[in-house]
C-alpha cells in the first residue's frame, strides 16, 4: 500500500458492472445486482457481502422480483447481529461512508473479503505518554501507533475456463 492499504475496490482485480442499456439515470435495478451476483468466482456467494453509500438504502426498499422483495430490511437468523442493515438478496448489507454516493461508480459493492489480505506490525498497538509536552497546564499526552497494510491477494481479475465474462471477488456497480 505505499504508506496506506490499497482498498479492494482500487486493485487490479476489480470488475465494474455496467448499467443496463436504457436504464434510467437516478435507478438501481434487480438486473444491475443479478448481473453482479453472476461475477463472484464459485464459492464466494456464501461470504459475500453488500457494501453500499447510506444513500442507496430508499433505492432497496422498492426492489421486487415479480411480488416478491429482494431486500430484507431485518429478517435473517441473528437479525441485527448478523446484518444490522438487513440482507440484499440472501447476503448482509453494510452501509459505508468510503462507498460512493447514489449512482457514482461504487455506491453498491459486491465482495468476498476472504480475497483481501492485512498484516501488522510485529508488537501490535503501542502507546506513549509525555507529561512534559503539556507540563504548564498539568495535563498528560497520550500516543497510540497502530501500524498496518492491506491489498487484495489477486492482481487481474479472474478468466473463466470457459466463457469471456471475467470474475472478481469485489465487484462494483457502474455508473448510472
């Protein structure tokens, strides 16, 4: 990462899902999360999760396939615990502040975080105190270091053994 982790969604092995043809500006449609759904490699479903902007949230409420709702706001086993946000299509919903505002490129991500690799500093956290810096308003400084580094284990996305759709284990929406 060069200083900071290189996020998940600026690696190489991002795939970006384009709007459908004729979709209206402002809109998120059930095609746009089936077509992102269909980019996970096999065995990813299962650990995936929604990654979105707070702003996506009204979008979802209104999201059926034909009488039926695709999101939950609060209904899996665990509930809140499991997914405080509800689930979109049978996974969890996060709502992030890094995930970008409602139809910018990244506002609804798609990932497998078991694909995104951190390691830290040997020794962990470490702290300091100085009772000098602010000896004259008899107060203590305290200092916490934590230092760590992230990036995806893949570099390109994933080619299919059959087929030309590429696959990716973090997945984004396009613009719309």
């Amino acid at each position: 990462g060069n200083g900071s982790p290189v996020g998940a969604v600026s690696s190489g092995a991002t795939v970006t899902v384009a709007k459908e043809s004729g979709q209206a500006t402002l809109t998120l449609t059930p095609t746009n999360l089936a077509k992102m759904i269909s980019r996970l490699p096999a065995g990813s479903f299962s650990r995936a999760v929604w990654i979105m902007n707070n702003d996506v949230l009204p979008a979802l409420f209104t999201l059926t396939l034909g009488n039926y709702p695709i999101y939950l706001p609060v209904g899996n086993p665990g509930g809140l615990q499991q997914s405080p946000y509800g689930t979109l299509l049978g996974r969890p919903v996060y709502i992030s502040q890094h995930a970008a505002s409602f139809t910018a490129q990244g506002d609804v991500l798609l990932v497998d975080l078991k694909y995104y690799q951190t390691i830290t500093k040997a020794g962990g956290m470490q702290t300091a105190t100085s009772m000098h810096l602010y000896f004259d308003a008899d107060l203590t400084a305290f200092r916490t270091t934590f230092r760590m580094d992230g990036q995806s284990k893949l570099a390109a996305a994933i080619a299919p053994a059959k087929g030309s759709t590429t696959m990716s284990p973090f997945i984004q929406l396009g613009a719309r």
